[in-house]
C-alpha cells in the first residue's frame, strides 16, 4: 500500500524508498522522470555505507527499472554531486561512473550533457581550497538528459531567454556582419538577425542556490522540521520541465527531499508523483503549498 503523505491538485508526495514503490506504479508512464539521487560518499551516514560499486549497482538497478516507467518519447534527467576522496585532495570519479552505469543499465541514449554552475558556491572542499589553497572552489555539477528514443519530446521555444543588450541592438539596426568566421562557420544574414522571441539558452545553467527566507523555510523553522541540506534550485527543474513537457504531463521525482520538483510541477500543472524515505523532509516540503 502506497504511504501517500499529501496531494495536491496536481500532485501526490510518497513516503517509503523508491526500490519498494517504484514497482507499485509500474503501470504508469512518465513524460519526465528529473531526479537528485543521494550520494553515499558524502553522506554515509544518513544513506547507508554502500561502497562504490555497491552504490554503483544500486543506482544502475534502479535506472534499469525507471527505464520501464517512461511515456514512448519521455525524458530521464538525472544530477550526480561531485565528491572527493575521503582525505586526499582529489576527485572521485565514482559521479561520473554512476552517470555511465546508470545510462548503461537503463539503455538510454544520451540526449545531452548539462552543466549546473553554482557561483555562489562556498570554497569546498575547505582543507584544500581554503587552508592549503591547492584546488579551487567545485562550483558545477552535471546533469544528464536520458531517454529510450534519440528524440524524445523537447521544444527550446519553451525555454528562451531575454536577448542581450547587444542582440536588442542588431536587432534594432537589422545590420549584421554575415560571412565566414575564423571558426569556418558561415553566418547567414536572414537567420541571425531575425527576431525569435529570444535567445536560445545553452547547456550551462547559471543558478546560485542562494534563497534564505523562502516559504518553504519560514514553514521549516515554524514547524521546527530540519531544512533539507541539498535542495535544488528551482531554475533546474523549471528549466527541464518547461522544455521536455506540455501541461497535464507526468513528471516523477523517486528522491524527492524537500520535493522542490513537484513544487515546480504543481506551478507548471504539470501531474507529479514524488517519493522521499525521510519523513521529515516530506513533512516540511508540506510547506511549498498553499493549504
Ligand atoms: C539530493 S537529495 C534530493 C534533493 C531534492 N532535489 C530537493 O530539491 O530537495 C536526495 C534525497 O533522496 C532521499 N533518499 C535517499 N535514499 C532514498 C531511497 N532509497 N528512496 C527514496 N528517497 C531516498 C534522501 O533522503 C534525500 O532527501
């Protein structure tokens, strides 16, 4: 039986680890599955002690059964935190691994590569950057775009930014310097300087993760619930689920900590499921919706 701790007009949060609820809704399709999963090196404690190739085959088992739930041309985005070995100053490669197994096992097809770069990032890890100042800050994370088709739904019409400054004015002047680059790359006139509603945003999104008295906060502290340590900025799933889904969609998120995912999905209208095994971030996730 499925712990349904809260719905929403949109949406559903579940309790319970994902392994075990997972296969109760196999008979739904997802357009969107976008997911944070934990990470073990750094959080051993609170998730286990899984080794490498324990977290390896743990995550790789759960991909192989996301690959099931997805809608004929549905998307899997999936952001692995980077990590570094446990004294030493040098990265794991265990995050890199995990994204490969996970793509390998689910037989999914690399859509593309993201970035997410966090320039307010605090100089971590501290022993190395601050102290014997010998790396610099680990400020990005990548983000994977999955799927079982090479051209699963996706419209960047539904993602464009505000043209710069520059851009505003050629489009003003409608005078552009088409021809040949250095690169080889041959500008045409008509195309660069035709106005599309906005710019076209690349794959490195820029969000600071800095928010510090928002609702969801505010009902955290009130509540005295623990505020989820590795919350998400809400540009990263806004981004996706605008791109990769229409209204009425389904989007699943199987580790939802403080379910900003559904949050997003429930502004967007889109239909979400999200499970979490820590009652107490469901409980203060509560918090992001009206009552
Ligand atoms: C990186 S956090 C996700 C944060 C989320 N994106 C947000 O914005 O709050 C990963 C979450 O997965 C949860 N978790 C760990 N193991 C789980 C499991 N087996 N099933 C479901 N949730 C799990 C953790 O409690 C944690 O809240």
């Amino acid at each position: 039986m499925l712990d349904i701790k809260y719905q929403t007009e949109y949406g559903k949060m579940i309790c319970g680890r994902c392994e075990d609820v997972l296969p109760e809704l196999s008979g739904c399709r997802f357009d969107l599955i976008f997911t944070s999963p934990p990470f073990p090196l750094n959080r051993a404690k609170s998730y286990g002690n899984m080794t490498g190739d324990e977290y390896l085959e743990w995550i790789s088992d759960i991909a192989a059964e996301l690959k099931g739930m997805l809608s004929e041309r549905g998307s899997v985005v999936v952001e692995i935190g980077n990590a570094w070995n446990k004294g030493e100053p040098t990265h794991s490669t265990l995050p890199m691994e995990a994204l490969l197994e996970f793509k390998r096992k689910g037989n999914f097809y690399l859509c593309q590569e993201f970035i997410y770069y966090n320039p307010a990032k605090l100089p971590s890890p501290i022993e190395w950057v601050n102290k014997k100042r010998i790396r610099v800050k680990d400020s990005f994370t990548r983000i994977w775009w999955l799927s079982n088709v090479p051209t699963p739904k996706a419209d960047n019409r539904k993602v464009l930014e505000e043209y710069s400054m520059q851009m505003n004015k050629l489009l003003r002047s409608g005078k552009y310097n088409a021809g040949k680059r250095p690169s080889e790359y041959n500008v045409g006139q008509t195309s660069f300087a035709k106005n599309n509603g906005g710019a076209i945003p690349s794959n490195v999104i820029i969000a600071p993760n800095t928010t510090s008295r928002d609702r969801y906060i505010q009902f955290c502290k009130e509540q005295k619930y623990g505020i989820h340590p590795a919350r998400m900025p809400k540009e990263i799933p806004t981004f996706f689920i605008k791109m990769l889904t229409d209204e009425g969609d389904m989007v699943l998120d199987p580790f939802a900590g403080s379910n900003t995912t559904g949050w997003i999905a429930e502004q967007l209208k889109r239909k979400w499921i999200s499970i979490e095994v820590e009652p107490e971030y469901i409980a203060g996730s509560r918090g992001r919706f009206p009552v």
